[in-house]
C-alpha cells in the first residue's frame, strides 16, 4: 500500500507541469550607442577630458622644464638657492597632481559631469529593463557588455530592442 501511494505521489510530481524561470540578456553597450542623447553626453566628457588633460600636460611641461634649468645651473647655485628651486618645483608638481586629481581623481569634476550627464539616461535604461522584466515575468536578465562572461547567447533570448522600444528608439 505504501509503495502504490508513493508511486502515484512521484508520477503526480512528475507529470505536474513545471514553471521554469524565464531568462534574458540586454546589451546595454548596444542599447547606449542607439540613444543620441547618450552618444552627445559621451562627446561632451570626451571633449571636457581632453580639454583637462592638455592643461594638466602643460603643467608638468612647466615641471620639467624647470627641473632641466634647474640641472643646468645646479653648479653654479648656492645651498639655499639650490633649496629655494627645489622648493618652487617640488610646489608646481603638487599643483599639478592637485589638479589632476581636481578633473580625474575618484570625486573629480569627470566623475560628477558624468554623473550629471550619463547616469539619467543609465537610469532610465534600468528603469525600462525592469519594467519589460516584470511585465514578461523574466527572473534574469544578464547585461551581455558588463563583466560577467556569457560563453553563448541565444539571439531570441536578446531583448536589447524591446528596451530600446519602451524608451521610444527604434
């Protein structure tokens, strides 16, 4: 008796229809070369970084060619004049690392224009990934162009065009 219960338990289980867990990926690199919005914020911080990057080489152009008249005249300066040279230039590489840091560095002017620029539209690509999420009961969705590796990628699993057309690109 025992052995027919389990017996119908474990055809009832198995012939139970099973709900499996729909995945997706997006290719948000994709997604972003199609918004113009995206693509005109990016030239903006290309153009802002090179901008920066010029004037923080013309400061340690400044550095160097101080330190070359500074090794050219060396014999002939005195101790506190070699002191006072050594002071200026070790001041003006400072400066410049300052102002490396001030456009580049972790909370530099880069990062917030960024930030200003790039990240509501980001935001408004997460925003319209979990909407299409939700609505097609999707369990995952995998970003094909961050890190993580995806060995194969079935493109009927690909919903990169679904985002684009819930944000109005097509």
């Amino acid at each position: 008796m025992k052995k027919s219960i389990i017996a119908i338990l474990l055809v009832g289980l198995f012939s139970m229809p099973t709900f499996a867990q729909k995945n997706a990926y997006v290719d948000t690199e994709y997604i972003l070369s199609k918004i113009p919005a995206y693509e005109n914020a990016q030239s903006k911080l290309d153009a802002l970084s090179q901008e920066w990057k010029k004037e923080i080489e013309a400061k340690y152009k400044e550095v160097e060619t101080k330190y070359k008249e500074y090794q050219t005249e060396i014999a002939l300066l005195s101790a506190e004049m070699k002191k006072q040279r050594e002071d200026e230039i070790i001041k003006l590489e400072n400066e410049a690392n300052k102002l490396k840091n001030k456009y580049f560095g972790t909370e530099g002017e880069l990062f917030k224009k960024r930030q200003e620029l790039v990240k509501p539209i980001q935001d408004e690509v997460y925003n319209a990934i979990k909407e299409i999420a939700t609505e097609g009961n999707y369990g995952f969705i995998f970003d094909k162009a961050a890190d993580m590796s995806l060995i194969y990628t079935d493109p009927r699993y690909d919903i990169s065009d679904d985002i684009l057309k819930k944000l109005g690109y097509n």
